[in-house]
C-alpha cells in the first residue's frame, strides 16, 4: 500500500547556536516543506529517487534492503548519507525493512533545496513517521543538532524550542504579529553549512549561563511584543549578543550597514534567510543588491 508523509520547513527567529546551551528559541515553521511518498515492492531493493519543487529528479540510488549496501547512486555522497539514515533507522527499529522486502522512495521538496528551510530535516521526520521511530533520536543519530527543526517539522503554530535534559521542551505560542506586513525574508543567495556553523559556536569561549538567560528573556519578549518599534530594539539585542558571542559582525554590519530599518540573522549565522523589516518600496535596497528572493512573512510563516 502506497504510504505519503508531508513535514514542514523551518525558520528559527530567535536562539541561532545558543539553543544548542538550552536557551529558548522561537522557531517559525514554513508554508514549505517536503514530501515523502513509500510504496512497497518485492524487489529487495530500496530504489530512492529525489525531486525538486518543479518535480525534476535531482538525485537517485539504489540500496540493498537485506544488506543495507548501495547499488547504484547517481552521487556518492549523497548516497552515503541517505543509506547512513537507512540503516540508522534499521537500527533504531530491528524489524524495519524486513527480509524480502523492498520499496519505492520519492521526496520531493517543496522550496528550492538551497534555500535552507529544512530539506535534512523534514527527510528526517518523514522517515522517522514512515518507520515509526523517534525523530529526535534519528537526527541526532545521523545530522546532529538542537532538534527544534524537527518540532517546527510536526507543528502548524510558531513554537518556542527548549532542550532539556530528558526531552526537548516544545510549547505552541501565538506569535501573529499585527505588523507582520512589516517583515520580510530575503534570501542571501548562499546555503549556509550548519554542521560548520555549530562547529565554530563551540569553539568560542562565552558564559553559557548567562547566553542562555539572556536569548531566553529575549525569546519571551518578542514573542509577546505588540509593536513594531520594540520588535526592532529587540531584534537588534539579539543581533548584538550573539554577534559578541561569536566575535563576529552581524550580517548587517556586514553586507547592509546602511540599511534604515532592522535586520536579523535567521538559523545558522549569516546564512539562508535574513529577516528585514520594512516595506515593499523599501524591499527595492535588497533587490539593487542582488537579493531578488524576497518573501513576504505571511507567504512564507503558516
């Protein structure tokens, strides 16, 4: 029987690498997603096959469902990650992919796959739900990282993302800004690498204490900030700490330093999306930059 399991894509407007020290953060999870469809053979072979958002296949391989070894693949490294998530899930769950068994794999995305909204992820969740298996433990078995993509990945409502020592602490909030045709997503033009991006934050020395008392108590205000103006004066905090955290410049200081209104880093540092916040004729300073992805919040946010 044909199996078809959908995740959402992420944003994460508050917490970047300090939600990784257990600081709250407010993650966002998107319009766009990734699609996941199963349909059982009797071949003995896992034949994979991904699509972008326009449906062409980008990537293809087939896997050994007896001996988890690869067939064929039309990229080694991709392949090696997709058969390391295979048979970390087989071992998650023994009596995953059964002797004899063998299946169909199609994801297709539903954004640009370098547009950073959670392509790893959202795959994560997906065959996590198709083995029924700990998400959670798949990812941080396989990518690594916080984990609140994979929360943003199963809910419909913005989220603040906490983790704790037993389980990551998740809590729908309504965070429906009323000045939210304000705020824009501009597209950097780059994928940001998170597993060097997470690397680097570990490598600085900060109070983490104190980080996580601070991106927490800014977490909390902007989710209840009413106004634009302190929803600015926050968004800027928040750029600064962490810039002083990382000993580095904020995307603004460095790509758009004369740019009126504010700008704040979404996710890994200074990569994937930006949020600007402005108007539409205001919109144009990015585009005569070269940024000409700019996504409206209400397009972009469920």
């Amino acid at each position: 029987m044909r199996q078809e399991f959908y995740s959402n894509g992420k944003l994460l407007l508050t917490g970047e690498y300090a939600v990784l020290d257990g600081a709250k953060a407010l993650a966002l999870p998107t319009k766009y997603g990734q699609v996941l469809t199963v349909e059982p053979t009797q071949t003995k072979i896992i034949s994979w096959k991904s699509l972008d958002k326009e449906g062409k296949v980008w990537f293809t391989a087939e896997f050994h469902s007896e001996t988890m070894e690869e067939i064929s693949s039309t990229d080694a490294k991709i392949s090696k990650t997709a058969l390391e998530i295979l048979v970390e899930t087989k071992h998650l769950r023994p009596d995953f992919l059964t002797i004899g068994e063998g299946f169909n794999l199609n994801t297709q995305l539903t954004f640009p796959k370098d547009w950073g909204l959670g392509s790893s992820s959202t795959l994560i969740n997906n065959i996590a739900q198709w083995a029924h298996i700990d998400p959670y433990r798949l990812l941080e078995n396989t990518f690594g990282g916080s984990g609140y993509d994979i929360a943003c990945a199963q809910h419909n409502t913005p989220i603040t993302y906490q983790l704790d020592e037993v389980s990551p602490l998740v809590e729908k909030v309504d965070f429906n800004p009323s000045f939210k045709t304000q705020l824009f997503f501009v597209y950097l033009n780059k994928k940001q690498n998170s597993r060097e991006g997470i690397s680097d934050y570990r490598s600085r020395t900060y109070n983490k204490n104190e980080l996580v008392r601070v991106i927490g108590d800014l977490t909390s205000k902007i989710v209840g900030c009413t106004d634009i103006t302190t929803f600015e004066t926050l968004l800027d905090l928040h750029e600064s700490v962490i810039s002083q955290t990382l000993q580095t410049p904020s995307v603004k200081q460095e790509l758009f330093p004369d740019y009126p209104r504010s700008i704040k880093s979404l996710g890994a540092w200074g990569g994937d999306f930006i949020l600007a916040v402005g108007d539409p004729n205001l919109m144009r300073y990015f585009s005569k930059k070269g940024y000409h992805t700019i996504v409206p919040y209400s397009e972009m946010i469920l």
